[in-house]
C-alpha cells in the first residue's frame, strides 16, 4: 500500500537525479538510448507505409506531384513541411540504391524525430532551467511509443503548438506568428488550436502595430512554405487542400481512440472487418452520432475559451486549461484517431512541474493513453478474439472516468 501511495506522491521521488549534474546526465543518456533502441520496431506499418511511398513517389515522379498521384490508397494528406523531410532522405536513398521499403528508411525518419525532441528539450531548459518538465518529457512512455516506435510526428506539432502558446502568453506575438505558420505547414491538427490562438491574440496587451505585423508574419511564413506547390504544383491549392478536406474524411465517431464513443459503441464485427464505430447512426432515433458529438464538444469548448478569457494572463490556469482543451478534443470530437491525445502530456508535464497535484493525474492518462497506443499499434496483428477487443472498451471507460476527474481537477484548480 506505501508503495503504490509514493508512486503518487511527487515529492517521493528522489531529488539527486535532479539536483547532481553527472546523476543528470546519465539519466539523459538512457532516455536517448531508450528512444534509439525503438528504432529497430518496425513502427506502425500502415503509416509508414504511406511514408515510404511518399519517398518512392518524390524521387520517380517530383515533390510537386506528390499530391495529384491517386492510383491507390498511398494517396498524400499531409501538408507540405514533412514532405521536405522526406524529400533529402528519399534522394539519399535513390543516390545509395537502397530501399526505401525497410525499417533502415523509417529511421531516417525516427531520428528526425530526436533531433526536434531534444533541440528543443535543449532550449527550454537553458530558457527555463525547469528540470522537472525536462525529466516528465524524457520519461513519457506516451513519447517514447508515439514517436519512437510508431515514428509519428505528433511529437514534433505538440512542440510547436506548447511554444505557441508558451510564448503568446509572453506576449511575444512575432515568435508566436512564426511557430504557428510552421505548424500550418506540418499538421492539420494545429486547426484545432486556431481558435485558442486567435482568442488569446485579440486580447492580448500587444499593440496594433504588433497585431498587424503579427499576422502578416504568420501568413508570409504559411505562403513562403506553400510556395513551391502554389507556383509549380497541377493545382496550385494541391498542399492547401489537405486542411480543407481535413474534417469529414473518416466516417466514424472513433478510429481506436479509447474515449467515451469507443466506450459506448466498439463493435468487435466491424474491427475484424477493419472499420470503425460509423458517425451516421442515430442515437436514440433521434440525432446523429456525429452532430451530437460536436454538440457536446461546442458545450465544453465554449466553457474552457470563456474561462480562458476570464483566467488570461495567468500562465498556469491558462496552461491548465490547454492540457485539458486536448483531453476533451479527445474525448468528445468525433472522427478521433488515437494518438490525437498526445499533445496533452505536453501541457501536463509543464503543469505538473509548478503544480504537484498534477502529478497522479498525468501519471494515470499517460499510462493509459500508452495502452491506447500499443493496443492500436498491434491490433490488426494480435486482437483476434472477442474477449480481447472488449478490454478495450475497459480502457476507454477508465479514460472516460479519468476525464471527468480531471475536469473536476481543473475546475478546482481555476477557483484558487
């Protein structure tokens, strides 16, 4: 019983891995060799796939037909920036001969991934010394699976976006503006965040002046970024298009996100058809699966952007409110997939780091959102049984409850 109480006391663990420089640097050390050692899994195959044929497709046919290529399913959906990571490794591999459909490529990719994590691990902690969120960043198993054994770039959007935010509530609107045009440029998730931004940014303390330059910034970084596409692609909307066909492309309320629709509505019979819970059936015969997803998630937002009006500029409960904005997207938007959580733990981290209550709430929903992931990642190879599908559904219904106590954790939290 001590022992699983200290595991949730964040004061039990010991301050010598912090406090002792070469104590320090081993523990670094091993969390970079805990990522390398991912290098040799074979990621999520299907997803890799796709970025392998990227590759194939970049170096055969040109970087600015890599969108209008729709001979199978390798069709690309993401926006420009990746695609100029994986243009110079693609021509490397062409120039060698070697194949591109092996693991070795994928590490190419993976190893992308630990430069941007520990560049900016790097400098967040020459800028803020903050331990802490360095050492929750470094241990994170939802980390470490997402981007070193599926070799997912959420790690990479999740950076952008918490330096967004991080430095819009500095006030420093140039920064912000470059950060976010970038992130535009690398995932159609940042749309999420948009609204956010765009709150904190009018009512933000910064001058006109600052405002308007701001957001001319933000457009000159996304356009240069668009550029080579818009002047040389078949269709000039080609890397553009990727955010406006974004919304809608799956029809199901969840694609393996453990949250509260794949608790009530995991279907075993369509899993081993390789499908998902549909959007379109009607609940209680009256209403859609999907429009009373985004109804419960309008309910939801509207609360966390009033009370991010009503607690700005305060650093903490604005960030607090942030870890929690991806907990409920999560939760309650349809069309989730499941690693869509992940830049939650970002947020989290750094409010554990002044907040130490948020320790065993961080702990737990990594921990399951870790599942969520293995579980995802081998569930075409290994679930084939029914009884294994429904555990599931007990993860989700664990993540649903966890949600709820974290909701009523933040809500606590803003009345302080």
């Amino acid at each position: 019983m001590n022992f699983i109480q200290n595991i949730f006391r964040f004061e039990a663990y010991p301050s010598q891995v912090i406090n002792k420089p070469n104590t320090w640097k081993w523990f670094v050390a091993v969390c970079i060799l805990i990522r390398i050692l991912f290098f040799i899994s074979d990621g999520h195959n299907s997803d890799f796939d796709f970025f392998e044929n990227w590759a194939d497709r970049i170096v055969h046919h040109g970087l600015l037909n890599i969108y209008s290529i729709k001979v199978d399913r390798f069709e690309c959906d993401y926006p420009p920036l990746y695609l100029y990571v994986i243009t110079p490794i693609a021509h490397l591999f062409d120039a060698f001969s070697w194949d591109m459909h092996t693991q070795f490529f994928d590490s190419f990719l993976k190893f992308f991934n630990l430069i941007v994590e520990f560049s900016f691990l790097f400098f967040f902690y020459r800028k803020t010394n903050n331990k802490i969120f360095i050492a929750l960043m470094l241990l994170s198993p939802a980390t470490i699976v997402n981007a070193y054994g599926w070799g997912q770039i959420d790690i990479l959007y999740s950076i952008l976006m918490f330096l967004g935010i991080y430095y819009i509530l500095e006030n420093k609107l140039y920064p912000t503006a470059i950060i976010l045009g970038i992130s535009l440029c690398l995932k159609t998730q940042t749309l999420l965040f948009l609204p956010i931004f765009g709150l904190l940014f009018l009512i933000s303390k910064n001058s006109l002046k600052e405002k308007s330059l701001s957001v001319l910034l933000l457009f000159s970084i996304f356009i240069l970024l668009n550029l080579p596409f818009l002047l040389g692609a078949p269709n000039p909307m080609d890397s553009i298009n990727p955010h406006l066909t974004a919304a809608g492309r799956y029809n199901f309320i969840s694609v393996n996100a453990f949250n509260f629709y794949w608790t009530l509505w995991a279907d075993f019979g369509l899993k081993m058809q390789l499908k998902f819970p549909p959007n379109d059936v009607l609940v209680f015969g009256i209403i859609s699966r999907k429009i009373l997803a985004y109804f419960l998630f309008a309910i939801a937002f509207t609360w966390i952007l009033f009370n991010i009006k009503k607690h700005y500029p305060s650093k903490p409960k604005v960030i607090a409110l942030l870890s929690l904005f991806c907990f409920t997207y999560f939760m309650l938007l349809p069309e989730m997939h499941e690693r869509y959580l992940f830049p939650m733990f970002i947020f989290s981290a750094y409010l554990t780091s002044f907040d130490k209550r948020e320790w065993p709430y961080f702990l737990i929903i990594v921990l399951l959102h870790s599942m969520n992931l293995v579980w995802a990642w081998g569930e075409q190879k290994f679930i084939k049984v029914q009884w294994l599908f429904e555990i599931s559904r007990i993860f989700a219904l664990l993540t649903t409850v966890m949600w709820v106590l974290y909701v009523n954790r933040i809500r606590k939290f803003l009345k302080e």
